[in-house]
C-alpha cells in the first residue's frame, strides 16, 4: 500500500509538471510509447528496475533510450528521479495514475464492463451514452467477456456498479420467491 501511495504522488507531481507545460497530451503519448517499449523489451525493464545495477548506469540507460522512444527532457528528468528515489518499480501504477488524472482532467472516465458476450458497435455505444447520462462525464468502455454471467453485463464507473446481468437477475427472482 505504501508503495501505491508513493506512486501516486510521483504521477501527481508528473501530472501537475505535464499540465503547467500544457503538455498533458504530449507527456500522456511519451508515457504510452515508454510503457511499450518496456513491455517488448523485458530486458530493458529489468535493467532499470534492478538496484544491483548502480544509479548513474540506469541513468546512462534512460538517456540512451529516450531518443529512441521520443522521450523529452521532462521525462528523462522525471525517469532519472525516480530512479534515484528507487521508485522506478512502480513505472506501471505512476503511469496509469497519471492516465487517469490526465482523463479525469478531460471529463473523461472509463468504465470497466464485463459482458457474457462481445458486443456489436450498436450496443457498445448505446451502452456509453447512457453511462455518460447517468455518470454526467464522457464514458470510454473497457470492454471484458465473462460467459459465466449467462446474459447482460455489469459496468463499473468509479465507485458506481451497474449490474444488467442474468445471473443477478436470476438470483434476485430466486430471493423474491423464496420470500414471498
């Protein structure tokens, strides 16, 4: 938990540098480039997030990838802080943090959805409009299949839970029988 806290703050301090540059969108784009390029280059990862490997090293490395993975000087500073701060294992939970404020900063928020079946593009948008009305804020749709539901979906926006599936409705029709 401790370490979920701190990367939360690294990706406020990201986030609030990002947005006083007005480079929110430049710096969100940097990120997504940099958490693919540590995705298809596990050595790379390593590397970085070893600390047998001495601090001026990883540094080295940073500054040598950036020009390849289009990273601007804000992030190799940023990359290099973290590092000396032993932060950079938490790479993943700062970048999804600042992805979220960054998206929360757009009045945009994503709802997890988990559906028995995929869904055409007719449902999907009819399913995102009408979270957007409920929620007040435009909806993006991570969209995961469960067949286990039966039938319906279940779509969590924040704290907010919305569930349309089979198997609830099943289970509340059996809860009002067996009551009443």
């Amino acid at each position: 938990m401790k370490s979920a806290t701190a990367a939360i703050r690294y990706a406020k301090a990201l986030f609030g540098l990002a947005k006083d540059e007005r480079r929110l969108s430049e710096v969100r784009a940097e990120l997504e480039r940099f958490k693919e390029v540590l995705g298809t280059h596990g050595n790379l990862r390593i590397a970085l997030q070893q600390p047998l490997h001495p601090a001026h090293e990883r540094k080295a490395v940073v500054r040598a990838v950036a020009p390849l993975a289009g990273q601007s000087p804000l992030l190799v500073n940023f990359f290099s802080f973290l590092i000396d701060q032993r932060r950079f294992v938490d790479i993943d939970t700062i970048i999804a943090e600042f992805e979220r404020l960054a998206d929360e900063d757009a009045g945009l928020t994503t709802a997890e959805v988990i559906s028995a079946s995929p869904m055409d593009e007719r449902r999907r948008d009819r399913l995102r409009r009408a979270l957007s009305e409920r929620t007040g804020r435009e909806v993006r749709l991570e969209i995961k299949i469960d067949p286990a539901l039966i039938g319906g979906a279940v779509a969590k926006v924040g704290d907010l839970v919305f569930d349309g599936s089979l198997r609830t409705q099943l289970s509340q029709l059996r809860a009002n029988l067996t009551k009443g």
